[in-house]
C-alpha cells in the first residue's frame, strides 16, 4: 500500500519542479530582454576628451560616456521625472547648463537597484543628501553597467 502511494508522490515532485524551471527560466529570460526608461542628467558635451578634461571640474561623482565621437558628461540618472528635476536643479544652481536625456537601460538588477534609490532620493531636499545618493547611484551603474 504505501509503495503505491510513494512512487506517484515523487513522480508529482519531480514533475513540479521541471515545470517551475521552466516557467522561472521563461520569466527570467523576458526580464532580462526588457528595455527600461531612465533619466540621464547631462552637465557638458565635449567633442574630445582633452577639452573635457580641461573644461569641466566637478567634486561629485559623474560619468564620462562616449557616444558617437561626443564625450558626455552625466551628473545624475533616476527613473523618475521629479527626481531628474530635482538632480538638474540642484546642479543648475551650481551654474552647470543640465538637461534631462531620456535612454533604456536593459540591465534589471541595476534597475531595481535604482527603482530604491529613487524611493530615498524622492524623501529628501537638501544638497547634501541628494549628492550621497546620486553618488552612489552613479557608482553602482558604472559597476553593474559599465562593468568599469
């Protein structure tokens, strides 16, 4: 009695765990093809890299991407519009000529990462701690990212 109780328990428990593979690897494959809207804060557009070095100083954190043959200058990235203000306005008062530059990044683990960062960043005002956070922000995707 308990052998014909036994084999079709395990055969459940094997056949449950192929088909949660697989529907975890399918929705894991679709998240990892998707593209994600974020928010680039641009501080300077240099045609080569010895005007930028030159030109552009800045104590905070920034990123330098080539895009074309054009060097770009990003003080800040969020996925959220308020936020982008808020970074733009911040670095506006420092007299730096910022834009908000719309992209996709395609990398969920980052994105996730920012997604909480936006959270924190949404909850402050002042300079001090919109810097901290942006900083970090600018770290994790030239690690996660860039691969830099």
């Amino acid at each position: 009695m308990k052998k014909n109780f036994v084999i079709p328990l395990v055969i459940s428990i094997v056949l449950g765990f192929i088909s949660a593979q697989i529907v975890y690897s399918t929705y894991r494959k679709n998240l990892e093809n998707t593209d994600y809207n974020v928010y680039l804060i641009q501080a300077g557009s240099y045609n080569n890299k010895d005007d930028l070095e030159k030109d552009f100083s800045l104590d905070d954190e920034y990123i330098i991407l080539e895009e074309d043959g054009v060097y770009n200058v990003y003080v800040g990235m969020t996925t959220d519009l308020i936020n982008a203000n808020k970074i733009k306005n911040l670095y506006s008062n420092k007299n730096y000529d910022t834009y908000i530059k719309p992209t996709v990044v395609n990398n969920i683990e980052f994105v996730s990462n920012l997604e909480q960062y936006d959270i924190l960043m949404s909850e402050v005002d002042d300079e001090e701690n919109i810097i901290s956070i942006n900083d970090v922000i600018l770290s994790s995707y030239e690690e996660m990212v860039l691969g830099k």
